[in-house]
C-alpha cells in the first residue's frame, strides 16, 4: 500500500509533541540525584612579571550539569619562585602562582582545580639616547631633565629611563647617578647621566642594551642663540692593538699596552672663535687627562667620552668605542683582568666589617655590609693569594664564659666540638690548646695586652660552608684569562671567642 506524502510531516510534529513532554522528566531523572561535580575550565596564564595579577576568579569557570550557578571561592595561593632566574619553559626566568579554586553545586557537589599563572621576566634591557633641548624649552619646563617620563607632555616627558622590567618578580634593580657639566653661559648646561642596572640572576651590571645602547646618557641643554661652546665630533668606532713590552730586560714580554692621546679620536671639532688646532681634548670632565694608558685591562669594547675644550674654558662631550684587541701571536692576550669580589661572614652569617682583603698590592676594605671587590692584572695560568686582615680590639667578644669553657677543654671536662672555636681556642696559634692560651684571653680581658703574640685579632678561612670539618686558612686561585669574575666568599672568626659573642661590626 502506498503511503500518502502528508504522512511524513504529520508524524514529525507527534514526535516532537512526545519529546516535549518527555524531556523535563528525563533532566529531572538526571539531576535528581545529582552525582556530578562542576567541571573547571581554565587556560595557563603567561603574563609580564610587572604585570597585574588577574583578580581571582575572573581567569576560571566552573560548569555543571544541573546548576547554572555553582557557588566559587578561591581557598588558596601558591607562590614558587624557585625557577625566577630560568628553568625549561623560561629559561630568562618565571615565577609560578598557583590557585586553588573550588566550586560547589545546588547540589552539594565539590570540584576542585589548579590554575597556574606564570610570570615571565624580561630579558635585556634597552638604556635611553642622547637628548638635546633648547634653552628655551628648559627654562619653560626644568624638569624636562628628570629621568622618569611622566606624560607625552613636554613639561613632564622627563629625558626617559632604561626599557627594563621592575616588578616584585623581576630581579632588576636600577638606579642612576647624574653630573651636571655647566657649559659657557647659564643657559648650556650637560647633564651626564650613568644607569646602574643590576641583574640579580647574574649578580652583575648590565652597561650594554640589546640595541648597541650604552648605559652613558648625555642630556645637552643648548642656547641656539647664544653658544659659544665647541662642536665636538668623534671617530664612533676605532679598534686598536695591545703591544708586549720587556720592562726589566729579560727578553720576556711581562706587560702589554698602548697609550692613546684623547684628540687622537677628534674627527673635525670646530669652534666659532678658536682655531680648530688650538682645541683641547680630554678624557675627564676636569680637563687634566690628555692621554691615557691602555692595558690588557681593558681589552674589548670601552665605552668613552671625550671632553672639546676652547680657549675660553667652553667645552662639548662626545662619545665613541674603543675597541681594544691584542695581535694574534703575542702574548699580550695572555694578560686578563680577573674581578675579584665576595663576602665575608661569621660563621653564623653576620658580615664582618673592616676587613682589609688583599691580592698582592691591591686591597679593598669591607663596610657593614662585609664586601669587597678587587680587579687584578694576571697573566693567564699565573695564581694570586687572596688574604683578609683585621687586627683590632682583641678583647671583642672574649668573657669569663669564654675562659670557662677553654679550661674545661684543657682538662677533657667538655671538648669544644666546633672546629671554628676550636682554632679559635688556640689563642696563641700553636696547634693545641694550652694553659698558656687561657693565659692570653685573661689578660685580654683585663686590657693587660692590646694585641696577641702570635695572631692577628682575627684570622678567616676560605671553605664553602661556614662550619667546615677542616679549616682551609689560604686561599691561592688560578686565572684563566676568561676575564671571569671570581666570586669568593670567605669566613672570620674571633681569636678567643669560643661562644660566638664577639661583634663583627666592631
């Protein structure tokens, strides 16, 4: 039997009539009861280390089955800096936060969820240009020559600060120091400014921006109308050679330099009233530095400034790079700067101030906060001696408890077990402990003597942890002629005191 066509239409609307009616019974069948949490639906956020966390809960959504709405609080926050100096996925480095959500539904159903947020932190760093203003301009707005930019403003552009991320995760710190050069006239002034930008993953000063930028900023305030200052125009770039010199005559090159006059980089400094062979060139802002000597020192790029000087006192800066390499063949690229610098603590962490750390002839001498940092001249494969010093106020941290327990260890009572009070014990630095070192820290006490026989108030050692087996008292390292950075930190401890109560800072 054939089936009439309107027999298909009719039959659509009846089913769907049927499903109608059957559908609000089937989701209560599935709500009714409901078994199933929210579900979380979220992405891994990447973000700048300065930027603004998103406020909680508007990176995340929970849906449910049967609850449009599910209830949703935040109940915590995770914060794991351990990779924010590089780890795989960012190796510049990332600070990761984590939130824990939790969503519950009408029902009472509870899910939970791990929203990470990573905050990448910035490589490079990009240091501002060269300004030149009109004396005009500066007298309208002065603080055209403050280094933060405030506003697209004239009056408050400010002359701009170096492209580097600040925030809490960020590991930059940047400072700057500015010189005014007053130039002829009140209304031509230079403001030198050198940024100071520090990487705390590295522990070092960055100088040098991606961009070829230097971290020297020249801020020129000039008055068209009336300057009577040089036009100073520099070689940009110039490379030149390191030479071997024999100075005690034994046939053996034992240093390598060349000597550079400052006008040997003038490239055509002109002057409206003196003669262009009558300037003067200089390498410092005091106008006494003529020429200058160049070492294996200072091989690579030197960044200078060259001071143009007429017959009136007025002066123009520019700037190049120098370039100094040593010819293949010599051994003049034997000789390297090694830095040298470090810390030196108590055991128990403290920094020790006044100590006078010595390599050879060159010193430097710690403040409060216990550095140093020495640059050495060392022929690669040469070893130096790092020495600390510090002989002062013997009675510092020596006290009746102290006398106790060295005569307890004399008599095998209570050994002194820490090997820092050990030889701290050996006042008179025999290799035992005796009756006579019982002796000296007494009359220390009593200001009979002001200095120990045979040691200095305080001796240090050179081991990597502050409470060593042994005690390494010299330190002699080999330079390599990397132009690396030695990193050396080194430990003190007061001859007598065998509690750990002397004074540092003292």
């Amino acid at each position: 039997m054939k089936i009439p066509q309107t027999f298909y239409p009719i039959t659509f609307r009846l089913l769907s009539l049927l499903l109608a009616a059957l559908l609000p019974h089937f989701l209560v069948a599935q709500c009714d009861p409901d078994t199933e949490p929210p579900v979380a639906q979220f992405d891994t956020l990447v973000i700048s280390c300065t930027a603004v966390l998103p406020p909680a809960g508007t990176e995340i959504t929970f849906l449910d089955n049967c609850d449009p709405d599910p209830q949703v609080e935040i109940i915590d926050q995770f914060t794991d800096d351990n990779f924010n100096c590089g780890d795989a996925a960012f190796p510049q480095g990332v600070v990761y936060i984590t939130r824990t959500y939790e969503a519950t539904d009408v029902s009472g159903n509870i899910a939970t969820a791990d929203l990470t947020i990573a905050l990448a932190r910035q490589v490079g760093v990009t240091f501002p240009a060269d300004i030149t203003w009109t004396a005009e301009e500066f007298a309208d707005f002065p603080n055209i020559t403050d280094p933060q930019p405030l506003s697209d403003d004239l009056a408050e552009t400010g002359s701009g600060v170096p492209d580097i991320a600040l925030g809490q995760f960020c590991n930059y710190a940047l400072s700057s120091e500015t010189e005014v050069l007053n130039g002829c006239g009140e209304n031509n002034i230079t403001f030198l400014r050198t940024w100071i930008v520090l990487d705390w993953c590295t522990n070092s000063l960055i100088t040098e921006g991606e961009d070829g930028s230097d971290n020297t900023q020249l801020i020129s305030i000039i008055d068209a109308e009336n300057s009577t200052a040089p036009t100073a125009v520099c070689i940009s770039n110039i490379a030149v050679e390191i030479m071997p010199l024999d100075s005690n005559g034994d046939g053996q090159p034992d240093f390598c330099m060349v000597e550079l006059f400052a006008a040997d980089f003038d490239n055509g400094s002109t002057d409206d009233t003196t003669p262009a062979e009558d300037l003067q060139f200089y390498f410092d802002s005091d106008f006494t530095e003529t020429f200058r000597v160049f070492t294996g020192a200072d091989l690579g790029l030197n960044n200078l400034l060259i001071y143009v000087v007429d017959e009136d006192g007025c002066f123009a800066v520019c700037e190049l790079t120098l370039l100094i390499s040593a010819p293949a063949g010599t051994p003049c690229n034997a000789f390297d700067t090694e830095g040298v610098s470090g810390q030196v603590r108590v055991q128990t962490g403290e920094p020790i101030n006044d100590v006078t750390v010595s390599i050879g002839s060159l010193q430097d001498i710690t403040e409060a906060d216990g550095m140093y940092d020495i640059s050495v001249i060392i022929e690669a494969g040469n070893f130096f001696e790092l020495i600390g010093d510090k002989n002062t106020n013997i009675a510092n941290g020596i006290t009746g408890a102290d006398l106790i327990l060295i005569r307890q260890h004399i008599l095998n009572v209570n050994s002194i077990e820490n090997p820092v009070y050990l030889r701290a014990a050996d006042i008179n630095n025999s290799g035992a402990i005796t009756g006579a070192d019982l002796v000296l820290a007494r009359q220390a006490i009593l200001g009979v003597i002001t200095e120990f026989p045979n040691s200095d108030s305080w001796r240090f050692y050179f081991n990597s942890q502050p409470v060593p087996e042994e005690l390494t008292e010299s330190a002699v390292f080999q330079a390599d002629g990397s132009s690396q950075e030695f990193e050396i930190d080194f430990w003190g401890y007061k001859v007598g005191d065998v509690n750990g109560s002397a004074d540092p800072q003292n």
